[in-house]
C-alpha cells in the first residue's frame, strides 16, 4: 500500500495489516531476532512518549504489539480533553471552553505532529547547530544557552494554520481542525535574535531553515517530515524564543521537549518542534512544507473547487484577525445574564477591539479588552449580557486588529483550507 494511503489509516488499522512494517514506521521499531522487545531499544522512547511514561517490561512485547492505552485512542496522556484528530502522526485540538484560561496550561496546548517524535530527548546532551551565511558557526547546549544569552519567559500565541480548515466547503484535504489548533503559553527561552547575531548573520542572508530530531512517517532516516523557516527580518524579531520550558516546566513531549522554536504570529508549522539545526540561508528556504502548496494560499480570490496553478501560490506569513468564545460553551444552558469571555490576535498586530452580539449580527456591543502581557501574546476580553427573554441565543464575537482589519462573517475558500478567520459563534439556552 503505498505511504499516502497508510497515512490515512488509524495506529489499529495500520498494525493489523502489517505489523511488522507498522513497527518499523510508526515506532522506528527493529524487534530482536526473537521477534519480541526492541533491539538496542530502538523506538522505546517514541512509544514510552506516546504512553506518557517508561515501560519496564518491554522485552517481552511481540513485534506488532500497540499498547492497550493506544489502542483505545487514549494517545493524549498529559493532555485534558484534547479531542484527538489523526493518531499518525499525533493530532489533537482543543475544545474552546477548555482555552479559557489567560494562560493555556500544558494540559490543553494543542499537538501538531508532522511526523515520527525522537527517540532521545536528553536535555543534558541535546545540541543546537547554527550554521549556513554565518561568521561563527555555533554547536550550543541547553545548557550554554542559559549561560551565555539572557533568558526570557514571555506568553506567546501559536495557531496552526490549518485551525477551522474543517468549516470549508467544499472540504479541503488535511486535519479537519475546528477552533481548538491555537493557544497561548507561557515559554522559556533565549531570543533566536540574540542567538543569530552571536553567529554574525551575513548581509546576503535571506531566510531561515530549521531543522528538528524527528522522523519521517515513512521511517526513511534520508527523509524530513517538514522543514520551514522564515524571512530574516522576522528572525530578528524581539519575541521568537529558542525554548526549552513550558509554563515553568519542561516541554511537554508532543510540544517538542527538551528544545523547540516558538514563533507567534505565524503559522505554527514555523516553530519547529525538537529542534536542532538552524541553518542561515541565501534564499527563500525550500525544505519539505516550504514549496507546492504547503502552507500557501491562492495569489488571488478563487471560487470554491477552482483549480490554482502550484505557481499561483504564496507563502502563508501573518495569521489574520481573529476571536474565540471560551465561555459559555457551545449549546449550553445560561441564566438571564451571563458573563461572555475569549480572546483575540492578529499575526504580528495587536487587536483594538471585540465585539459581541446577542441577535445575529443585528446589533453589536464592545467587550472589555485587556492589552496582551506581552508582544505575541492573545488578547483575553469579557462583557456582561442580559437576554430579553428566554430562549436560544447566538451569541458572536469579532475582532478588530491595529490596522483596521475586522474579522469576518465569512472568507473565500482556498485549495488548502487554511486561515479562516470567521467569526466564532456559540449558541446558549437562556432560562
């Protein structure tokens, strides 16, 4: 069956129709020549990652063995009620009661998965290579980071750019996220500002290429599962973090542990996870996930199914205008009054308003908006509503970025299904 297919099939699928290729491809696992346990333990650490903790008695497992913790799609140890999209490679979203907090906790980050996660996520003996059109290449611990730049923790909203891909129609190809593929952390790091200038960036650098430990869904070593980077005056931004701690912990392992970029603003796929090469380039970056269609929208409005020429596509940069209800959830049961809360952002702008409405659009009320903590972090806002009377209510938020950009009702379609930006609605039952 070829690769495309099986990428399609869930982690039980797979295994039963060819364990010993689901083995090797999945966990990057070569059994012992007694058909049990992993030889030289080759892919323990990605199924011990993938159950949330060691196995002791992994010798004794059969080769084709799934872990009944996976089996039964409980892939999501130290995550609370991310609602799971794809098991290969991992994705899961988060549903946006669950956002609420001003701080995502690690628990409800979402997990965008290209690929196969690494074996060996030692933070002591984890390294970073900067090379390319540098002065000094640099080989850098996480260790000498902390010694040798300033460390800095900052809040910072990272949205995949496929979130609400699973509203288009007709539908496009791809993890159907629905709001949940965003979220805003608190991270701990060093600048890849202060880190490149160490280096000395050359005047003919044009882009970033960044480079992480995990595999190809194939299991080709020879193979990257994606591979993007960014222009380099965004690289020399002051708030994309080199980080290696998560809300005052270690990186979850399915959020990159022990060392990833974070790069808010710009689609996720830009932050890579397990990172461990960047290289300065003289051109626009070309790695897996960088060319085709990958992360690209149409030049130009299309109608819906209209088929673009591959050259007519360009490089997703800023993430639009946008707002999410965290309370109340949708569909659920209020009094007269409630408090309606969520947050907002808008790429690399700050948003200058929310609104809210009761009566589908009819009339809009503006929400209390507090600036963000920081540069790169959401907006959290709230506003108090009284229904006129009982029944079923839509309540809509909109936001509104510096530059006067308003979210909208609707957006066109695009082949990929990426950045929609429309407007969040929850309905609510008033008693």
């Amino acid at each position: 069956m070829a690769l495309d297919e099986d990428k399609k099939r869930s982690v039980q699928e797979f295994f039963a129709d060819d364990p010993e290729k689901a083995d090797k491809e999945f966990f990057g696992r070569v059994a012992n020549p007694d058909r049990r346990g992993f030889l030289k333990r080759t892919g323990l650490a990605t199924m011990a990652a993938m159950v949330g903790t060691s196995i002791p008695f992994h010798r004794n497992m059969p080769i084709g063995f799934v872990p009944a913790a996976m089996a039964q799609e409980n892939v999501l140890f130290g995550k609370d009620g991310l609602t799971l999209l794809n098991d290969r490679p991992l994705n899961a979203e988060t549903p946006p009661e669950l956002l609420d907090d001003a701080i995502t906790p690690t628990s409800r980050h979402f997990i965008r998965n290209n690929g196969i996660p690494p074996e060996d996520v030692d933070p002591a003996t984890w390294t970073l290579t900067i090379d390319g059109f540098v002065d000094t290449p640099l080989e850098l611990t996480i260790a000498d980071m902390r010694e040798q730049f300033e460390v800095v923790t900052m809040a910072l909203t990272l949205e995949c750019g496929g979130n609400g891909r699973g509203f288009f129609n007709p539908p496009a190809k791809g993890n159907q996220w629905t709001y949940g593929a965003v979220a805003c952390s608190e991270w701990t790091g060093v600048r890849l500002k202060d880190v490149l200038e160490k280096a000395g960036v050359q005047s003919n650098v044009v882009y970033t290429a960044h480079y992480g430990a995990d595999g190809h869904l194939s299991g080709d070593p020879d193979k990257l599962p994606i591979s993007r980077g960014v222009p380099i005056a965004k690289a020399m931004t002051d708030n994309i973090l080199i980080a290696f701690e998560m809300n005052g912990d270690a990186l979850h392992p399915m959020n990159g542990a022990p060392l990833r970029l974070v790069v808010p603003g710009w689609p996720a796929s830009t932050g890579h996870k397990w990172l461990t090469r960047i290289e300065l380039r003289d051109q626009v970056h070309d790695g897996p996930k960088m060319t085709g269609t990958a992360y690209r929208v149409p030049a130009y409005p299309v109608s819906a199914g209209q088929d673009v020429p591959k050259e007519d596509f360009v490089i997703i940069e800023r993430m639009p205008v946008k707002s999410l209800v965290t309370f109340p959830a949708n569909g659920a049961e209020s009094g007269m009054e409630t408090e309606v809360r969520g947050h907002a952002w808008s790429g690399d702008r700050t948003v200058s308003k929310v609104e809210i409405s009761t009566d589908f659009g009819s009339t809009w009320m503006d929400a209390e908006l507090d600036a963000p903590v920081n540069d790169g972090a959401w907006q959290n806002w709230r506003a108090n509503v009284t229904f006129p009377q009982a029944g079923y209510y839509e309540v809509w938020a909109r936001a509104t970025d510096s530059e006067g950009t308003m979210q909208p009702f609707a957006i066109d379609w695009n082949p990929k299904g990426y950045l929609n930006n429309t407007m969040h609605r929850v309905g609510v039952r008033a008693s």
